[in-house]
C-alpha cells in the first residue's frame, strides 16, 4: 500500500476554500502565525452491521460529508497547544513527552491525545515535536457518527505528518483503533477503518484480521438519510458499551468450552465459529444449544469456567464492568451472528442488483434494527419513534447506526420521494419539540459516500 502522502492535496495559497481560509484567520488570530498544513478525517454512517467489529466481523459503513479539520503548526517546544473553534470546547495544553488520558472524563482533548500517544508509541518517539492546533468539527457529537473516532484518526494523522514520518492508511487505522482505547472504550476498528479507507462515490466492506476495504456499490434509485434523535450517548462516559463487549467475550468463552476448545485463548466470537469451521446459521443452532436466555450471574459464569470470582474480574473483565452482577449472553450472541449473516447478505445483494434490491436491502436494514432493538438492547424510546416516523413516511429500511442509546438513524428511501420524506420527518420529529426544533438544520441530511481523510498544504 502507498504511503499516506499519496493523499496530500496541494492548495493554492491566494485562494483557499472558504473553510480553511477561515480556520487559518482564527489560527493566526490565536497563535500569532500561520499553520503549516492541515488535516480533516471524516465520520461515518455504518449502514449495517452494528455492534459485530469488535467480534471480529465485517461491517459495511461509509464516509460523510461531516468532519474534524485541524490546522496544525509543528513548533520547537515540546508542547502541545490545543484550540477548538466550538468555544463549548477549552483550550488544552500539554508536554508531548508526558502524556496523560484520564478515562474517568471523557473531554475532547483526550481523543487527541489518544492519537497522538499511538503514533509516538508506534515510532518510539523520544522528542515528539510539539504543535500548535485548531480545531474544527461539523460532525455532532455523541450522535454515532463516530466525531471522536474521526478526532483520533485526525490526531494520529496530525502527529504523522509533523513527526515526518509515514505509514499505510491500513497501518494508520489499525494504530488509531487501539489508540482509542487509551480512554477505555472497547472499540472493534469500523470506525477508525472507513475515517482512512473511504472512497468517495462507494461504501466499503470493512473485514478484520487482516484489515481489508472492499467497495459495494449502492443501488441507484435510494438515498441514505441520517436523522439525529438528539439524544446524545458517549461511549466512554457509560458502561453500556463495554458491558456489550464483555458479554460478546463471555458468551465467546462458554460456547468455546461448551464444544471443548480452548476458551481462554478465545477473545471474539467469530474465532469461535473459525475453530468450529461452521457456517453462521450453524453457530445459531449452537447458541440455542449452549446457552440460555436468561441473564447469567457472575457465580453461574465462574461456574461453568470453573474458575473464582477473582479470576473472572482480573483476567476477563473490562475495568468499568467489574461491578456487572448479571450478563446477558444468548441474546448477545444471537444479535452478532443473525447481523454478520446480513452484512453479507447485504453486500452480495449490492453486487447482483436485482430488480428489487432496494426492497431486499430495506428489509434487512429493518430486521437489524429490530435486532438492535430487542435482542441487544441498545435502542431507546427517542430512536423508536425516529424509525417508525421514517418507515411510516417512505423509507424503505430503518435502523440505529453507531453504538446505540441515543445517536442517529439511518434510512433508505426511494430518490423520489426524498424531499416529501425530508420534510415530512422534520415536521414529525423535529418541530414537535424546543429542543430538537433548535437543532434542526444540521439534525436530518441526505448523505453520499465520501473521500477518508486527507492532508492539505499551502502550495
């Protein structure tokens, strides 16, 4: 794969677009000189596939428009001086060579320094070289449409273009994906892999170990439009998230040694279905077989591992689900394997377009969500009533995307009827109530597959 410098665009000085010649007003404006380069690394919208890359399975998600653009002067210090358009945000400042990520606060300058603690770590930099940033986002926050994996590609890419050094976009993404763990969550590597991989004009397959892009080709005559709940969740700052992680990784270890492997080893629940050498439907059969569905204790789990209580906390358990007294794991695992088999479905329906792909696709767009909803629990009433105003208006498929419990929807509606949908579930959702009324404008949006993330220099 080509260094990432394959992907530097050079911009003529005299006329910068409009965005960029603004954030280098307000960066001089700030630090009283002119940055050097700047980076933007994009969200993302998962079409389908939710909740399974941190099992080891393939998503299918797409870059949008929405993004982290950060202007970025190397400096001779060895500090690093954080700034954010958003005056929501504080200015940060740090010494590159003591960095510290509290998990216990989830602000926005962790997630830059997350990125930028992976690429030093990568490197074994012993002087990093300090920077002046500013930062600008236009993707809303804790809406699952992943604004701080977008930081933390963004700050990674920063750091990589500053140290001059260079890497893969592949190399970069899998560094950003246990970069972001520094801060506690769990995450799988979606969306650290679409933010570098994306193409504009086509989705992507997103497969793990090894890490590959693949392009699926979205049908013609539908639009994908996003909905924001306004209903805002982050990751790092509940357990939800990691307690799903920690469930998938149970069930993993019960069904392993349910069919004699050797569970300690086994982290993710496709590796279970890898040793096996099953097919997905098959590892359904095996979950209705081994598990049951009711909650499990920590003391049933320590039982049937045979090990203590101790043991489980230490060697199995996240640090912010040590305290989980009952662990769902049938429903888990039911949820992982039904959604893996759809992505593939998905994407091979994408390939044959038949004459009635768009119905095909709608209707599995449709049975993840209900998925999501029932046997994974990540929904919440704001995001029903989203989905059933947007099936009821036209769309064809309905779903959540990203982690869940707030966030966005996303919908597949036939091209021509997307303005009466638009307009329909805006009057619907939005001009019900104060809150989502001010949020509007930037709430419900048509998207189209978008270009990863890219460095800009001043010719």
């Amino acid at each position: 794969l080509p260094a990432f410098y394959a992907d530097t665009v050079l911009l003529n000085v005299s006329n910068l677009p409009f965005r960029l010649q603004k954030l280098k007003e307000m960066f001089i404006s700030k630090f009283g000189s002119a940055p050097r380069f700047y980076v933007r690394a994009p969200g993302r919208v998962n079409l389908i596939g939710e909740h399974i890359d941190y099992c080891g399975y393939a998503v299918l998600p797409m870059a949008i428009e929405q993004d982290i653009l950060i202007a970025v002067e190397p400096v001779k210090t060895q500090v690093v001086q954080l700034a954010n358009t958003n005056s929501l945000y504080l200015d940060f400042s740090t010494n590159v060579n003591n960095i510290q990520i509290n998990k216990t606060k989830p602000q926005w300058h962790n997630y830059f320094l997350c990125g930028l603690k992976g690429i030093q770590e990568h490197f074994g930099l012993n002087n990093p070289t300090g920077m002046n940033c500013l930062l600008d986002g236009t993707i809303p926050p804790s809406s699952g449409l992943s604004s701080s994996s977008a930081l933390v590609c963004c700050a990674g890419l920063v750091t990589l273009r500053a140290n001059g050094k260079t890497l893969s976009k592949v190399e970069l993404a899998e560094i950003c994906t246990k970069s972001e763990r520094y801060i506690g969550t769990e995450g799988g590597g979606m969306d650290q892999s679409i933010s570098f991989l994306a193409e504009e004009g086509t989705a992507k397959l997103i497969e793990f170990s090894p890490l590959r892009a693949t392009d699926v080709r979205l049908p013609s005559g539908a639009a994908f439009v996003i909905a924001n709940s306004c209903v805002e969740m982050n990751k790092a700052a509940t357990s939800h998230y990691n307690i799903r992680v920690m469930e998938c990784r149970l069930a993993t270890k019960l069904l392993s040694k349910s069919k004699g492997l050797d569970w300690k080893k086994m982290l993710r629940l496709h590796d279970v279905q890898t040793k096996l050498g099953v097919s997905l439907e098959e590892m359904l059969t095996i979950v209705e077989e081994v598990l049951h569905p009711e909650p499990y204790s920590t003391e049933e789990i320590c039982k049937c591992l045979e090990i203590s209580l101790e043991e489980l906390r230490s060697q199995i358990l996240s640090q912010n689900t040590q305290d989980v007294s009952t662990f769902k794991l049938y429903q888990r695992a039911k949820h992982v394997y039904s959604e893996a088999a759809r992505v593939l479905e998905f994407k091979k329906i994408c390939n044959e377009a038949p004459a009635n792909a768009i119905q095909l696709l709608g209707d599995l767009m449709n049975q993840s969500y209900i998925s999501c909803r029932e046997m994974y629990e990540c929904s919440c009433p704001e995001l029903d009533r989203l989905v059933d105003i947007c099936l009821q208006f036209g769309a064809i498929g309905s779903r959540l995307t990203g982690a869940g419990w707030g966030g966005c929807t996303v919908s597949m509606v036939p091209t021509d009827k997307l303005n009466t949908f638009l307009k329909n579930v805006q009057k619907a959702y939005y001009q019900t109530d104060v809150q989502r009324l001010a949020s509007e404008n930037n709430s419900l949006f048509a998207t189209k597959p978008g270009r990863g993330a890219l460095v800009f220099v001043e010719a």
